[in-house]
C-alpha cells in the first residue's frame, strides 16, 4: 500500500523518468514466503546470524578501516525477498554508519517509493563494508578479501532476488569484466547463492544522467515480477556466467 503523503513524490519521479503507465504487483513483497532458494554456500560456515557476520567483519585486518570513521554493515529488512547490493559506503554512510543515508541513498528512497517499496521491505549492503578513502573505487585486492563475507551476508538473508546497484557491485559479485551496460536487466545466478541476480545502474550515476531512471524503474519492477514469480517480460536478456 503507497502511503498517500508519499503520492506526491511518486508523481514527480515518474514525471521526471518520462513514464506515463504504471503496472506494478507488490503482493510478492507481502505474501509468505514458500518455495525460498537453498543456499549451498560452505566456507565461513560456523557463522549462523547477521551478528555474528558483522562480528568477523569487524576483525578483518585490512588497513581500510583506519581511514573511517564507522564499519557500514547493513540495513533493512533481514528477511526480505530483496536484496540491493551497493559499492561502497560514502562519507554520509561513514559517519552514520548506515548503507545508503547519503544524496545517493536518498535517490534511492525515491525509485523504491516509485516502485511501491520502502526500506522495511528490503535489505542493503554493500560489497566494502569500509569507505575507501576520497570515496575511490574498492581495489581488487579489497573486492576478493570481502566477497565471502558479501556471499555470506546473502546467504544469510536469503533473498530471492540480489539487485546489484552499480557496475562495480555487479563484476564484484559475478566475478566476471563485464560493464555495467552490458550486465544491466540480464539475469544471472552464481554458484551457492539461490537468489537471482539482477544489476541496473547506480543511483549515483543517475544523479549524473537522469534520462536513464526509466531503465532503473523497469528493473526495479522487473525484480518485483520475478519475485511473484512471474518471471518478467521486461527484461528480455538473460547473461550466461561460467
Ligand atoms: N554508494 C554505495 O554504493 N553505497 C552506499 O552505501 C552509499 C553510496
């Protein structure tokens, strides 16, 4: 159910992304869920919660954490049947402590309400739990330390659906040198993760280029659709990944 006070901001997102129909099913989000995908992922398995995963976080020895202020673990609902894997905190997230809190986590808030969903009704995190100095891009020494823990933090969740928001979000969890441009609204899968993956661009990219919010809505309802289990037709590409 759209909050009515929220009304207002729908309108103008979709005024702004140039879209005139709107056909979404929410009932996904809100139904129980039954057939959930298994989860086969082995290493790191004597951590069992989401506390003890943000517990082993805390002591890995990377000098990353020197530089910030606070470890940005995750947020939102830890049963959701979405997750949204992000990049990297920034300088709001790092003084918060919160995924997302900053211009491009407010961006954010608006394609969710556009889509009919809030932050109760899915979860986020990010490949680094640190923000890299100057807000530069997570090397590859940083993406491979903090993969099994981004594995384990999914498998934990167990969403049914991970939408990775950004190009380095996306190769970081496909392990694969493929772009953003290529990889945006293809399903994939990974080995010992159940979730369907699913990229589109970041949020702060469409702070640059707004004219691409469409495609990040059509995602977004894409997501929601397989979800349901309708299996979207509006995604018409599917990425094969060895
Ligand atoms: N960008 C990200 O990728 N993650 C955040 O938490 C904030 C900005």
């Amino acid at each position: 159910m759209i909050d009515k006070r929220n009304i207002y901001k729908i309108l103008e997102w979709f005024a702004e992304a140039g879209i005139s129909d709107i056909t979404s099913d929410t009932r996904a989000l809100t139904r129980p869920k039954t057939a959930r995908y298994g989860c086969t992922y082995t290493t790191l398995s004597e951590i069992q919660s989401l506390p003890e995963l943000r517990e082993a976080i805390s002591k890995v020895d990377i000098s990353l954490k020197n530089c910030a202020l606070n470890m940005v673990f995750g947020v939102g609902n830890e049963k959701a049947d979405l997750l949204l894997l992000g990049e990297a905190p920034g300088a709001e997230e790092d003084k918060q402590g919160i995924p997302f809190v900053g211009q491009s986590g407010q961006l954010l808030d608006k394609i969710l309400t556009a889509v009919g969903l809030d932050r109760s009704m899915v979860y986020i995190t990010n490949i680094l739990p640190w923000r890299p100095p100057g807000n530069r891009t997570p090397t590859s020494h940083e993406i491979e330390l903090f993969r099994p823990y981004v594995l384990k933090h999914i498998a934990l969740v167990n969403p049914r659906v991970v939408m990775c928001l950004g190009g380095t979000a996306a190769k970081a969890l496909l392990c694969t040198s493929q772009g953003i441009m290529q990889l945006r609204g293809k399903w994939t899968t990974i080995d010992g993760i159940g979730a369907k993956i699913l990229s589109t661009f970041h949020p702060a990219y469409l702070l640059r280029s707004p004219s691409q919010k469409r495609e990040v809505w059509v995602d977004f309802l894409t997501a929601m659709d397989m979800m349901s289990g309708q299996n979207s037709s509006r995604s018409h590409f599917s990425l094969e990944t060895g």
